[in-house]
C-alpha cells in the first residue's frame, strides 16, 4: 500500500494524499492584482491532477506587497470577486482542497517577471514603487535601498495579513499558508543579514521572530478556526552569519505553540551570495529535522521528481507529505502517473476516465465532480 496515497490530515483538513502543489507564482493577474482567464485555465488543470492539495502562489496581502506589478493579490474587492469566480469553478469539478499563501514581498517587490529578466524596478520607472524592508538594506547592492518599516508601517502589515485572511475565510478557502520564506517581508525580519534594526524587531532571535508570530497570531484570529493556517520557512539562508536551521526549528516550535497546524520547509531566496547545494530531495533533511523536533506535520519540498523518491519521504517518515512546483507544470497529470507506478488510486473526473491504460484499469476513483 502506497504510503504517499494515504489520507493526512493538517489541523481539521484531511487530504486524499500527500501530494501538495507548492504555491508558484504567475506572474500574471492585471495591474490591480485581479486574476483573470489566465488563473482560471492555470488552476483548473492543476485542480484535475489528483493531487490532495492546491496551494495558491503568493498572493499580495497589499500593492506594495506584490514580487511584480502584476502579482495576484488579495486586498480588494474585486481581487475577492475575481478570486471567487475562479474558485466556483475549482469547487465544481475537483475534491481538491485549496489553501492560499499570504505574503508581502519587502525588499523583493516592484521586480520584474522571470521572463522579462527578474530585476528590479526602480522607483522612477514605469509600474515601479518603493520598496519596504526591516532595514535599509537592498537585495543586491545595486539595487534601490528600501525604506526600514516604521512602527505605523509594521502595524500596516500586521493588519493587512489579518484583512486577506477574513476575506480568504469569505473565500471558504480550506486553509491559508502565511510566506515565512525565499527572502520575502518576513523571511527578511527572520535573517540577521536583512534585519539590522536595534528596536523590539531587531537583533536577538526573540526579537527577529516577532513580527512573524505577530503576523501568525492576527490571522489565526481572523480566519475560522476550524480551517488551518500553517507556514512556509527558509530552513536556511545558504549564507555564512545568516537564518539557519536552529533557528527554523526555534521558530517552529513558537508557532506550534500558537495552533499552527504544519511546517513547509523550504531553503534560500534571501541573498545573491546563497551557495545551495542542489541534488534530488536536496531540501528533505531540513523538513525531516522540523518534523522529528517539532512534531508538527511537515512538508518537503525542492527537486522531487519522481514517485519513488516522494513514495520513500513518506514512507521513511522523513516528511509527512512532499510538494511539487516546475514538476507539476511540466506534468499537471503527475499524481496520476504516480499512482499508476505506485499501485494507488487517484481521483479523477469521468469525463477522463477512457485515457487510463488498459494495465491500470483500477486506477481512477469516482470524484462525483464534473458529470452532467
């Protein structure tokens, strides 16, 4: 029996499997943040793949909070009203759960889409706006420095988390994933190299955690507590003197504490200087560190590719569930092929029931989803 096709529950959420699909950013919503045809196609597929959870890319909990100007975001109306038509379509043809992950880019926003070349956008060029860190310290040293976070600013994101989230719950949205990593705002707090402050924000481990269980608790309290929040971490900088695994687990345990229901563990993003050493599962000892100290669910992440190496993470118990990103869009129909090779099952709409192989004609569960 396939260990990566059993249930598991996160908090009072029970996936159909541990596969998730890691939140990926499009890059792709209009000016205003609002998804259009383009979210609808995009999920829609990724609802179909079988997988147990769909985690949607970073949403913007404000403007300046967006990567790139045309960042999905989640602090209007009508961001609410375009999100909503495309979840009406999700929940119509697919059991998937869906979470969001809430996040504020900081030094990292007003930037540029990977495939316009990534770089930043200054302030006094088109779609440009200045950007808010911890500390005045840019990303890269020819960037524009960032404007440190006052007092009223860090209320401001404190409080803006806490609107997305209440408009997440209006969503009925399964769950929301708070971006603790990949050297955004609150990695950036995190990591002594982008966090110089000398007040309650800055300096001690105590101190650099702040802001991040701040932000935890504010939308633990906005969002229903019967649907989980979690959060994704940089296990590590993957720079001398910087964020580091004694201070993921460090952290983890804090959020436990406040109801956090699971730990995403993912590495890097935060400095231009990161060495990171890559190879297959190459970030799973950092998720089976978190889930052996921490005892929260745990989620792995970062080049599993392939069902045998995701189907021995669980089943080692070096994380309780794995998640995709490039490998899911390379192969949205992945859960498929993995049950296929794994012995399991996997739901699937009827309507493509005809495509399974001959050999595997136990394949697909009936979803009740999609039939006239």
């Amino acid at each position: 029996m396939s260990a990566l096709f059993q249930p598991l529950e996160i908090g009072t959420l029970r996936l159909d499997n541990r596969i998730a699909i890691a939140p990926m950013c499009q890059y792709s919503a209009d000016e205003h943040g609002t998804p259009g045809d383009w979210h609808l196609i995009h999920l829609g597929q990724l609802a179909l793949s079988g997988a147990g959870l769909l985690i949607l890319e970073a949403t913007a909990v404000s403007p300046e909070g967006r990567i790139s100007p045309f960042d999905l975001g989640l602090w209007s109306d009508d961001n609410e009203a375009g999100l909503a038509r495309v979840l009406r379509a999700v929940r119509a043809f697919s059991p998937i759960a869906v979470a969001v992950q809430l996040a504020h880019a900081g030094r990292k926003a007003s930037s540029r889409a990977p495939w316009d070349g990534g770089t930043q956008i200054r302030p006094d060029e088109p779609l440009g706006w200045k950007t808010l860190a911890p500390s005045p310290v840019p990303h890269a040293a020819d960037e524009d420095v960032p404007r440190a976070l006052d007092a009223a600013g860090i209320a401001k994101v404190r409080d803006d988390f806490a609107a997305a989230a209440r408009r997440a719950a209006r969503l009925g949205l399964d769950g929301i994933e708070l971006h603790f990593a990949h050297g955004y705002l609150l990695h950036q707090f995190l990591s002594p190299l982008a966090n110089q402050r000398t007040d309650g924000y800055g300096g001690s481990l105590d101190n650099r955690m702040r802001l991040p269980l701040e932000v935890f608790d504010a939308v633990r309290a906005a969002f229903p507590a019967e649907r989980p929040v979690w959060a994704r971490i940089s296990a590590t900088d993957w720079v001398p003197g910087g964020w580091d695994i004694e201070g993921t687990v460090a952290l983890s345990k804090a959020l436990k504490s406040r109801g956090c229901a699971a730990i995403h563990v993912t590495t890097g993003g935060l400095s231009p200087a990161q060495a990171i050493r890559l190879g297959p599962g190459y970030q799973v000892p950092y998720a089976q560190r978190v889930k052996a100290e921490v005892g929260l669910p745990t989620i792995a992440v970062g080049l599993i590719t392939e069902p045998q190496l995701a189907e021995a993470i669980v089943a080692n118990g070096e994380a309780d569930a794995v998640s995709l990103a490039r490998a899911m869009l390379y192969d949205p129909r992945w859960p498929w092929h993995a049950a296929a090779e794994l012995g399991a099952q996997v739901h699937a709409p009827k309507q493509y029931w005809r495509s399974q192989p001959r050999q595997f004609k136990d394949l697909f569960k009936d979803s009740r989803f999609g039939q006239r």
